[in-house]
C-alpha cells in the first residue's frame, strides 16, 4: 500500500509541476512571437521538442518508423496539429495570452460534443449541464453581439479547442480500432510531421526573418525542452501511475495559470465581463473532470 501511495504522490508532483510549465507556457508563447511569425515559432517548437522527446523514445523503445497502415492517421494528426497551433499563435498574435487561454481549453467541450458524433459516446447530465455552461461562458468571453476588433482572435482560439478537441478524438478511434498506435509515437511522428507543414506556411504567409537574440532562444528553449519535451514525459509519467480522469483533473489549473501569468508579466487586465466569462468556463471545466461517470462508447471500446 504504501509504494502506491508514494507513486499517487509522485504523480500528483508531475501533474502540479506540468500545470506550472504549461499555464506559464502562454505567456512565453505571447513572448517569442517578438521574434518570430507564429508559423515559424510552432515550426520551431516542434522541431526542437520532437529532437527532446526521441531520447525518452529510445529509451522505451517507441522510437521507429511508422508501418505503412499507420501513416495516413498519423499525416492526418500532423495536419490537425499543424492547423491547431496555427490557429494558437495567430490568436495569440492578435490577443491576450491569457484569454486566448482559456478559450482553447475549452477543448473537453468539443472532445464531448465530436465523441458523442463520431463514436456515438454517451454524456452523463452533469456532462450535458457541464457543456451548456462552458457555452454560456463561451459566449460571455467572445461577446459576438458587440462584433469588436477581437472577434477574428476569438475565434481563432475557439477553432484552435475545436481543432484540438477532434484530434483527441481521432487517436481514441485509432487506439480502438484493433491497431493501435504508442501513444508518444502519435505525438512524435505528428510533431515531425506538421514542422515543414508550419515552416512552409510562415514562408507563403508570414515571411519574416527570426530574432535570434538571447531573448527568444531563451523562450524557445522553455516552449520546446519544457513545455513540449520534459512536459509531455511528465503526463506520460503520471498517466501510467493513476486513472486519465485524475490526470485530467491535475491538469485543470493550467489555463488559471496562463491568465494569472498573463495578468503579473504582461499586465493582461481583463474586463469584468471577461472574467465573468472566464470564471464560468474554468467551473464548467471543473464539472467536467470531476463527473463521476466517464462517457462510454456504443459499439466501440473506450480507451485512455
């Protein structure tokens, strides 16, 4: 009993530390847009995070070509990936770190609605109710009634959640379909993937030289080796020492701390009705990991 206790408790540790790492993460992203286009950056992150992820690849032995049935899935995560930071570091350009925080973590929302779609997953009514409120907030946060000059922001970030939120999707399909894929495999090869994808687009759309000053290969190291590399090898850490539920629980404060982050270093002030929407969103998050009863397929096998 007690090495399980001590295993829960270093889990718990990851989880809160990958909170930290991926909450500031917003502002350090905010931060290397100074010297980079957002397509380049995410070129870059990627680039540099898959080259830290391989060792720990290596190490467990997922480090190897795809075979030939796993590429399509695999080029599909890497454009949807590709699409998704895109829409990320766009909005970020556009807006506050930590607004456009909270309104990509609304992705749980989206895996609800696509999974109920496309695996035909039951929602629970705490489920339901948990969605209906993150709309409410959703709406409250965007404010499409006053069309102002962050709208195109706004729903950048909502399609970056939405984008997010169908990828997760897709690789519950592939591991339920009687081939599965190692889930660090799915995260390497769709990095690979989607970097000369996001190289390719910064060139045809944002052609800009980098700022390679001390500056921004500081932040890219802590967006690439942090954020991307050390926290993905946190999750997976965690992940394999207590239920998927519980991680996702420990990772809800990561949004509060991108706008906590945003507010001290950038001095990102929101608006009353901001944080009205803010606040609605992160409860209905809360709802959402703590809801007793995960969904479950119909005619599919559900998996973590």
């Amino acid at each position: 009993m007690q090495p399980l206790r001590s295993e829960q408790s270093l889990a718990m540790s990851a989880l809160m530390l990958l909170s930290l790492i991926w909450g500031y993460n917003w502002v350090a992203m905010k931060v290397g847009l100074q010297g980079a286009g957002p397509f380049d950056f995410s070129a870059l992150r990627f680039l540099f995070g898959a080259l830290c992820l391989l060792p720990f690849m290596l190490w467990r032995g997922d480090a190897r070509l795809p075979a030939g049935r796993e590429w399509l899935p695999l080029t599909v995560l890497g454009l949807m990936l590709c699409a998704n930071f895109g829409c990320v570091m766009s909005a970020l350009k556009l807006s506050g770190a930590g607004k456009t925080a909270i309104l990509v973590y609304t992705m749980p929302f989206w895996v609800l609605i696509f999974a109920r779609i496309a695996l035909k997953e039951k929602l629970s009514r705490l489920q339901i109710v948990s969605v209906i409120i993150a709309a409410v907030g959703l709406a409250v946060l965007i404010e499409p009634w006053r069309l102002a000059g962050s709208m195109l922001a706004n729903l950048l970030a909502v399609a970056a959640g939405a984008s997010w939120g169908a990828s997760v999707v897709l690789v519950k399909a592939i591991q339920a379909s009687g081939r599965p894929i190692p889930t660090m495999m799915i995260t390497f090869w769709q990095m690979v993937i989607a970097v000369p994808l996001l190289a390719l687009l910064g060139w045809l759309f944002d052609p800009q030289p980098v700022v390679w000053n001390a500056g921004f290969i500081l932040t890219l190291g802590y967006v690439s080796v942090l954020a991307t590399g050390l926290a993905w090898i946190l999750f997976y850490f965690a992940l394999r020492r207590m239920p998927a539920g519980m991680a996702g629980l420990g990772t809800l404060a990561t949004p509060v701390v991108g706008v906590a982050g945003a507010w001290l270093q950038l001095g990102e002030r929101p608006s009353i009705v901001e944080a009205s929407g803010m606040i609605v969103i992160v409860l209905a998050l809360a709802m959402l990991a703590l809801s007793a009863r995960p969904p479950r397929s119909a005619g599919t096998q559900r998996s973590n």
